[in-house]
C-alpha cells in the first residue's frame, strides 16, 4: 500500500496493530504490524482487497490530502460503481454477483456498507443479506486476512458520468 495512504488511513483512526514477535535474538522482541482497513470483493477470505488510492486512479473529485472519511467514503462508492460494471462485485454475504442497474428486483438491491471494527473494511451486500453480515464477520480479524492487489479501474471518465 502507498505510504501517504496508509498514513491518511492511520489519522482517521482505521489502522489495526497486532504484535508479532521477532526470533532474531535471544530476547524474543514484539514488533507492531499495521493491518490497513481492507474492500471486501465478495464473501470469502481471500477476496480481499486493499483499498484504492484517489490521486493514482487521478479520480476527478478531492485529493487525498483534502479528504475527510466521508470523502473517501464517496470516491470509494465511484470505484464499486465501475467495479460493479466490470462484474468484479459479489455480496459478502451470499457470494451472488451484483449488478447496477435501473429497476433492480427487491431481491437483488443492495447497500454499501462500512464496517468499523476489529476488522475495518467496505464492502457491497444486499439488502436481504444484511441481517446476517455482523454474524457472518464476527471473529474475521485483519491479521487473519491477505488482501489481494488493488483492481485498477479508471475514474478520471466515471466521475464526470459521459
Ligand atoms: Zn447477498
């Protein structure tokens, strides 16, 4: 992950730490590991991915630097939008692909959703599915968990919606 990123991240509060000890020497030392807030692709544990930075996809809204969280919170839901459109998007409940569109039946409408706690991520799920998400990552902890790289979509043409 970019630097600036995961520092950005760590000022909003939505890094996680876990210790590891070291065996180099004779005294075992604890080192911190930083575990990034992580977008969840679909249900399982290795959809994970980490999330996008704003300036490299050279998204057309705030920069980074300017960003509060509900920025970022925006800019991510540009970038599920174009991943929806690629079809790269499940529900991290059911594991059924979403789509966007017009007049979606009941059954396939969905929310975004943010999840703040051991495990900090954003992730799509239907509305149907909701219910069962808070058991479905009860005890899913970050250092458990090895996002895969970043999708790399285009926003400079998303975010003026040609
Ligand atoms: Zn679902």
């Amino acid at each position: 992950m970019e630097p600036d990123l995961l520092e950005w991240f760590a000022t909003e509060g939505l890094v996680r730490y876990s210790a590891s000890a070291s065996e180099n020497s004779d005294e075992s030392e604890a080192i911190e590991v930083a575990h990034p807030p992580l977008v969840a692709l679909g249900p399982r544990d290795d959809d994970f991915v980490l999330p996008p930075h704003p300036d490299t996809l050279r998204y057309a809204g705030k920069r980074l630097h300017e960003m509060r969280l509900q920025d970022y919170n925006e800019f991510l839901f540009r970038w599920f939008e174009v991943a929806l459109r690629a079809g790269d998007v499940r529900c991290a409940n059911c594991g059924r692909v979403l789509r966007d569109e017009p007049d979606l039946p009941p059954t396939d409408t969905w929310d975004a959703i943010f999840v703040e706690k051991d495990l900090v991520a954003w992730m799509l799920v239907h509305f149907d599915c909701k219910r069962w998400l808070a058991k479905k990552l009860t005890g899913v902890q970050p250092f458990d968990l090895t996002p895969r790289k970043t999708p790399c979509y285009s926003l400079s043409t998303s975010a003026t919606r040609h």
